[in-house]
C-alpha cells in the first residue's frame, strides 16, 4: 500500500526540479518595488521556489501516505512535514490572522527572518548569560545535538505567505523546546506536541499529541498523563501565539522573563536530555 501511495510523491518530487530561482527574484524584485508584501502573495498566487502544485486528491494520498511512514517511525522528519503541509491549510489561515493582528507578528510577515545556523550569531550567543534565552537555546542544541538547519523547506502549502508561516513554525519549534523546558526524547516530544496542538489547531500536531503516547513506557506515560499533559495543554490554550515572538531580537532576554510574557509556566517535571529514540 505504502508503494503505491509513495508513487503520486515521487513524481510530484521530480516536478521541484523544473522550478527555477526565476520566479523568487521576481516575487522579491515585485516586493522590493510595491513595498507591498500583500500585493506580492496575490499577484504571484502563493507560488515560490520550490513549491509543488497538487491538486486535493494528490494532497489526501500524500497526507494518508505520509501519515503511515511518520507513525511507523515519529523521527521521519521529512514525511511530518508532508503530513503537516498537507492537512494544515485552515490552522495556517488562522495563524495568518493572528500574526497580521499582532504587530511583532505582522513584523515577522513582512521582514521573513529565518533561524538557520547562518542567521545565528553563535559566538555571541554563547557569551550571553546563563539563563537569557540565547544561551539556554544554545544549550538545548548542545545538549540535544541538533541543529536548526534540520529542517525541511516547505513544497506542498499553495500559498506564499502560508508556506513562510508553515516554515516559521519549524523553525520555532527548537525555540518552544527551549522555553518550555523539553528535551527531544520521545516525552519531551510529545509534550511540545501537545502544547502546540492547543497553541497552533494544526492536525499534524494533534496527531502526533494522541498517537504519540503509544510510544512511551509506562512510568513515562504515568507522567504525560498525570503532570507534564495538562501543563501543556493549559499553557498552549493560554498562552499568547508563539508565532507572534521575534525570536531573533530576544536572545538577551532571560528566559524567565519570555516565559512571563508568553504567559507560559515553568515545566512541572525536569527532563534531561538523553537518547531520542528512547522512549
């Protein structure tokens, strides 16, 4: 079955090589020219490099296909982001309405910074004080051995402004490991899961919250249920769009103090980092 589902995948693939950088430098040269960021997403109806056109039959194969691979192994990075790129369309309209309504957001929609180890100052972060936020986000990529470059650009999101809030919410995602106290063992995964299936609406979050579960032991279990679940919960419903936050210009803010303005609360159980594949 997985064959046959992978097959619509493999040849929208190969469609990514026809696209060239000649329509980006026309979508930045418009922008550039309009300073309208608005303009540029209706003008060029949502295309940007990279970008696969399908149409809703290919997407529901490649979110039932995707969605196999992923369960089988939760740590199949590239099929979660075809899963969440295929089904999150509604969240991600609504997390463009938030950003738009917030100013640091609508800021983040008109500048696109990006985390890549090539935007970070990483000499600089690592001078800052321990417990500023730079320092503990440094820290959790030392600790955790991953780095923000891991993740995948998005191909499957029809929309421009929808694929930059889709790639956003990738990149944040280390930082939310960073503010909520989580390492990337399979509990601290599954807890930022559930913290953004209740901050973000997006199905692939809500799938990973109740399908993740089945993978841990029982005392970790034990603890999802009783402590670190309903923290997260309650601090995703609560706590203001994560989304919204610069992270680029916070890095010498202390962590307690982000954490305060997010209105998110300290983890009630401390994990240590340790093998991710551990459950």
């Amino acid at each position: 079955m997985w064959h046959r589902l992978s097959n619509p995948f493999l040849r929208l693939n190969q469609r990514q090589r026809s696209l060239t950088s000649k329509g980006f430098k026309a979508v930045h040269a418009h922008r550039l020219h309009t300073g309208s960021a608005e303009l540029t997403y209706s003008y060029y109806d949502g295309l940007y490099p990279g970008h696969i056109q399908t149409t809703p039959f290919q997407k529901a194969l490649l979110a039932v296909g995707s969605g196999v691979a992923a369960l089988q192994d939760p740590y199949r990075h590239d099929m979660v982001a075809v899963l969440g790129e295929t089904t999150g369309h509604l969240a991600l309209l609504n997390l463009r309405d938030r950003m738009r309504n917030d100013p640091e957001g609508y800021r983040i929609l008109t500048e696109r910074p990006r985390i890549r180890l090539s935007t970070l100052d990483l000499e600089k972060m690592a001078s800052l004080p321990d417990g500023s936020f730079g320092r503990e986000y440094l820290r959790f990529l030392e600790d955790n051995k991953v780095t923000p470059d891991s993740r995948a650009e998005v191909k499957f999101v029809d929309n421009e402004e929808l694929a930059y809030i889709m790639l956003r919410y990738r990149e944040v995602h280390d930082l939310l490991h960073t503010l909520l106290g989580m390492p990337t063992n399979m509990l601290g995964e599954v807890a930022v899961k559930w913290f953004e299936a209740a901050q973000t609406g997006l199905p692939m979050c809500a799938l990973g919250a109740v399908l993740g579960p089945l993978r841990l032991n029982s005392s970790r279990l034990e603890s999802l249920f009783t402590s670190l679940g309903p923290w997260a919960l309650q601090n995703g419903r609560r706590a203001r769009c994560v989304l919204c936050i610069f992270y680029e210009r916070r890095w010498e803010q202390s962590l307690e103090d982000l954490r305060q303005e997010l209105n998110i609360e300290p983890p009630p159980v401390i994990l240590r980092a340790s093998n991710k594949k551990n459950a």
